[in-house]
C-alpha cells in the first residue's frame, strides 16, 4: 500500500496528490500532513510526500508531520521506497532538499524523480490565490502515483 501524505494551502498540491491517488486504483490511501500519524507510515510499503514549497521551504503543516513522525519511526521504515510532488511559485528546489535531509535520516530509498509544478506564482495576489494546475502537471502526478501503486504491489520497489 501507497501512502500519499500531502498539505496544501491553496489547491494545487492537493490536486496532484488526489491525482497521484486516483491513479492508484485503490492501492494508495491519501492522508493529509495535519491527520497522518507515524502509524499510518508503519502500516504503508512506501511514500509519496506532496506539498508547496513556502518561502523556499516545505509548508508548515508538513514539517510539522515530520517532526511528530521522525523520531517515532527512526529505524523501523528503512529501504522503504518514497517520491515527491511539491507545488512551488518558482523554483521548489529549496523544499526538496528540506526533504531529502529527512528521508535521508529515515533511510528511505527515492524511486521516481521528484515531480516539481512551477505555477510561477510571483506577486502577493498570485501567490495567495487558489490555484489550477495544468493538465499535463496532473497527468504527470497520476502517472507517478500509478508507477508508485504499481511498483509496490509487484514488489519492484
């Protein structure tokens, strides 16, 4: 089983974390960062973390998923497979380096390229706004969640 952990404060990570699950086809359970507790982690195979980036960071919410979930899963979710969505207004690296020192903690094991969506959102407004992402952004996260639902059900992963 996939587990999609995902926060979202105006759309967009939201849908491509519900297109990474709809693609899924009942082998993932979608989790928001605020709800997911470090058993719903023990209970899945592997991991697909989505969520924006944040004045060049991952959003609150999520970091505040890993501090609760780190320590209490230190050494138990080893080798497990993970890959990342993050939604950002220009650049989302920032928030994917955030990431990769935790799961390098965890000893996760990065099984897809990370799915960056640049929505350029540049001024106050575009920023705050909710936003729509393009079609072949939500394809691209079905996409990664079916491969991440397919891989862990034929034990690829």
């Amino acid at each position: 089983m996939l587990a999609i952990i995902w926060h979202s404060r105006t759309g967009a990570a939201r849908a491509l974390a519900e297109a990474a699950f709809t693609a899924a086809e009942g082998r993932a359970v979608l989790l928001p960062a605020e709800r997911a507790r470090p058993d719903d982690l023990l209970a899945a195979q592997g991991y697909l973390f989505a969520f924006p980036e944040n004045l060049g960071s991952m959003t609150g919410a999520m970091k505040e998923f890993f501090d609760r979930s780190y320590y209490p899963l230190l050494g138990q979710i080893e080798g497990r497979a993970y890959a990342s969505i993050i939604a950002a207004g220009s650049d989302g690296h920032g928030a994917q380096a955030q990431l990769d020192r935790i799961v390098t903690g965890w000893r996760l094991r990065r099984v897809a390229e990370r799915l960056i969506v640049n929505l350029a959102a540049q001024t106050p407004e575009a920023i705050l706004a909710p936003k729509v992402v393009p079609t072949a952004a939500l394809e691209s996260a079905a996409d990664l969640g079916a491969a991440l639902a397919e891989g862990l059900a034929s034990g690829v992963f």
